[in-house]
C-alpha cells in the first residue's frame, strides 16, 4: 500500500522582552540556575500577575506578518497538569480567543511554491526545564526560563514531506527574526518545535492516528525525527498494529522516537479563565499603529533583490532568508557596487568560512566594509580572484582592510603585459614539449591545452599575474609558433 503522511507543527517562539510575560523578572539567557524565577513566577500566595505589553506588540507583529487575522479581545485561561518544571502546577495560556487567528505563510518546495496554514498563535508562559545530566540517576530543576513569553505557532496540517515541515520552520524563523521578536537560537531553546505526524493510505481524506514529536530544536532534527517517525508508523500498521496517540521524544543519537506520555485532550487540562487576567482588548488603531512599524519582511525583500538588483530568484531566496545576512550582504553591495559579485561571495567564500567555524554572520571576523573593500579590488583588477582568497583568509585570521593586506604582503596583481610577456617567453622556452604538442594538435583542442601554459606562468608570477592578460598574450604567441 502506498501511504501519505501528514504533518502540523506547533512552533515555540520565546520573545525577545528583557522581562517575563507577567512579571518583572529577567528574561537573560545563561544565568545561574534559579536565579532569575521570582514569587510571581512561582505564584506564591499573595502575588498577582500583570500582563507585559511587550509580549501583546511582538504577538501582534508576528500576527500582521502572516496575514493573520488578529484577535480583538483575547483571553488568559489556565491549562492545569503537573510537572515537575511547572511550578504553578498550571500554565497561563491562551485557548478560546487568541491573540493571533487564521493567517498563512508561503513556502518553496521541490514542486514549487505552497502555501500552509496557520490555525492561529497564542501567548503563554513557559515552563521551566528539567536537567538530567551530571545528577547521577535524578533530576534538577532550573526554573530561570518559568514565565517567559512564548507564542505558539499551530499550523493547520498542510505538509506532506519532512522537508516542506523543515522549510516552512525556516520561514517562520525567517519570520520572527526579521521583526526582531525572538533571536531564534534554536541551541538555546528560543525556538522549539513539535511535530504532529501521521500516516493514511494515498488518496484517503481521513486523518490517521497522530503522534507528536516534542521539543525539536533543529530544522535537520525536523526531518530526522518525522521520517523516521513515518517509518515507525508504516512498519507498524503493515504488521498488523495501530497507532496510538501519545507524546514520543526523538533520539538523534540513535536515530529513534520513544514514548513519554500518553497524549491528552484539551478536556484533560480543565482550562479555565485565569481570575487574575483581565481579557486583553485592543482596537484597530492600535493594530494599525504596529503595522507601521514592521521592517520589511523575507518575501518582500527577495522580490526588491530580484527587480532592483538583478539577483537570480535562487539567489535573493537564500540571501533575503534571515535579516543579519540580507543586512550584511546589502552593506556589501553598498560598498563595492556590485551585486553578483557580492552574492557569490556572501554565499561562497564567507558562508563557508563561518559554517567551518560555527559562527552566525553577526560574528563574523571580516565585516562587510572590509568584505565590500576586497571586492572593489577584485573589480579594478589590482588583484585577481585566486588571490582575493588568499587576502580573504588573511583578514578572517589577521584582520585588516584589504588594501593593507595586499600592501603587506606585496599581492597586487601584475598587469604589466611587458613583465607578463618576459614570463610567457620562459616559460615557453622551457616546455619544448607540451609547445609541439600543443602545434600537433587541432586547433579546436588547443584551447583545452592552455591549462598547462597559464598554470606555469601563474606559478612564476606567484599568483600574481592577471589572468585575462596571460591568457591573451599567451595564446597570441603560442598560434604563432603554430603557424
């Protein structure tokens, strides 16, 4: 039988407020344990939360940027379970009226453009977080993280492959870091995913038995965990089992899903309204005051990178796809003019560099100005492209514009076709051999054998020589002796 998954994320956006969603407690991420989880936090008796402002204008943000109809009265419930990182023994939440309602977001796909919806995204607290390493069979708890803001994406279940679910978790990242509203550091849990996934024969329109895969913090673990989830589901039901709905936890390690917990129903949580939340009511001036202040969104910067600077559609996708990157790559176009150029290098030399060293583009060793520097000497051809590297890697370890490195290390090109002739001479001089093979051969083949020419006088020149020049003049000569 051939089967079709089917796939919903809840995505967990941690908000970039300095304080919690309802109380003046720090936010910052590394602190001691339990150092940053005050008696609100913990709703020791006599406190009373209130609501951060904050949290209601970033939700608002991320809820214009999905076209998302946003929820003019939205209510605070309480979602009762216990837990042993859950001081409260509830979690403030949202469940009946939302902040953020039906909206959607683009994704590309190997079939082309599609689009999943967004059921809609709620504020609530976060819960604190569990720690079993170094605790010799138990478990510590570290409630710094109790009470900070999240949204919680739910998408509806529009995707079919573990790629259009990883895809559409970039673009909501893409989403959330542009406007600011999360740092998106998944490795710090400031993005979460869970992965409802489930399986039902091709053609059928019933939805299969879901599982979900908790707490995701990589768009490669995404797609890891769900195709070996859908695996497990496949063998399952074609030996004759059935799937159960629970909570199962991924395993990169062994590459493996397990259960935790039986899923619950909403009724399993009792949800009520919170009696110490007002419901939060804003107006459409409000909304609209917001709207003013969004930055200009992925989409709508790929589409400025395609008419006003000629990118290739591949191209300005990659290079619009997260905002310190477009930043970076637009301060480099100012700088040297030149687009491509730019493109080839933020997505060639520079991405390689960092993703060998495991660094973001905000911590970068070259800047762009000194990136956009090296270029403009790529164009006027005071150095050639090989030895642009070369500076390259000088600055990434050394530091330094690029003129001072090319001034320091004496690596300005050799444009001077009277040098440049004076090196060809030799070295044809001193290849007797390859010169009669290369005067035997057809003319249609020479070109293939200048290889071995450009390598040798590239060698005596040290790199230095300009290459459109040596191909030239050498080419010239070597015809020459063929006629």
């Amino acid at each position: 039988m051939e089967w079709e998954t089917v796939i919903g994320l809840e995505i967990h956006v941690q908000l970039a407020t300095n304080t919690k969603i309802f109380s003046g407690a720090s936010t910052a991420f590394g602190a001691e344990p339990n150092t940053q989880a005050c008696a609100v936090d913990l709703a020791l008796p006599g406190t009373l939360p209130v609501f951060n402002d904050g949290a209601q204008k970033m939700a608002i943000m991320f809820g214009l940027a999905i076209n998302a109809e946003i929820g003019k009265r939205a209510v605070f419930e309480r979602k009762n379970y216990f837990y042993p990182d859950l001081p409260k023994g509830y979690q403030t939440t949202q469940l009946e009226a939302p902040i953020v309602g039906e909206g959607y977001v683009d994704i590309e796909t190997e079939d082309g453009e599609r689009r999943v919806r967004i059921h809609h995204a709620h504020l609530e607290e976060d819960a604190g977080k569990s720690l079993h390493e170094d605790f010799h069979g138990q478990s510590g708890i570290d409630l710094n993280r109790a009470g900070t803001p999240l949204v919680e994406i739910v998408s509806e279940p529009d995707m079919r492959t573990s790629k259009e679910a990883a895809a559409y978790a970039r673009k909501i990242h893409a989403i959330v870091t542009t406007l600011g509203i999360c740092d998106g550091n998944m490795a710090e849990g400031s993005m979460r995913c869970d992965c409802n996934v489930s399986i039902r024969p091709k053609g059928s329109d019933t939805l299969g038995t879901r599982t979900e895969l908790k707490n995701i913090n990589s768009f490669r673990f995404i797609e890891r965990a769900i195709d070996t989830e859908v695996e497990r589901q496949i063998d399952l039901i074609e030996d004759g089992g059935t799937v159960v709905q629970e909570t199962r936890l991924y395993d990169p390690d062994k590459n493996e899903t397990r259960s935790i917990r039986s899923k619950e129903d909403a009724n399993d949580y009792r949800y009520f309204p919170c009696p110490d939340l007002l419901p939060v009511v804003v107006d459409d001036a409000y909304v609209e005051a917001i709207r003013l202040t969004l930055p200009e969104l992925p989409d709508a910067r790929k589409e400025r990178f395609i008419s006003e600077l000629a990118l290739s559609e591949y191209d300005a996708g990659v290079l619009s796809a997260y905002r310190n990157q477009a930043d970076y790559f637009e301060s480099v176009v100012e700088c040297c003019g030149d687009a491509k150029l730019a493109a080839n290098w933020v997505m060639g030399e520079l991405a390689k560099n960092l993703n060998a060293a495991d660094l973001s583009i905000d911590n970068s060793p070259v800047s762009a100005e000194q990136l956009g520097g090296l270029l403009v000497r790529i164009k006027d051809n005071t150095i050639s492209g090989n030895i642009a590297k070369k500076v390259f890697e000088i600055q990434w370890n050394e530091g330094g514009t690029a003129d001072e490195v090319i001034e320091a290390k004496g690596l300005k090109q050799v444009t001077d076709t009277g040098a440049i002739e004076t090196m060809i001479d030799e070295v044809i001089a001193n290849a007797t051999a390859q010169v009669e093979q290369y005067k035997a051969a057809e003319p249609e083949k020479r070109g293939k054998m200048l290889g071995f020419f450009m390598g040798q006088v590239m060698k005596a020149s040290g790199g230095k020589a300009n290459p459109g020049a040596v191909t030239g003049i050498l080419k010239s000569k070597l015809d020459a002796l063929c006629d």
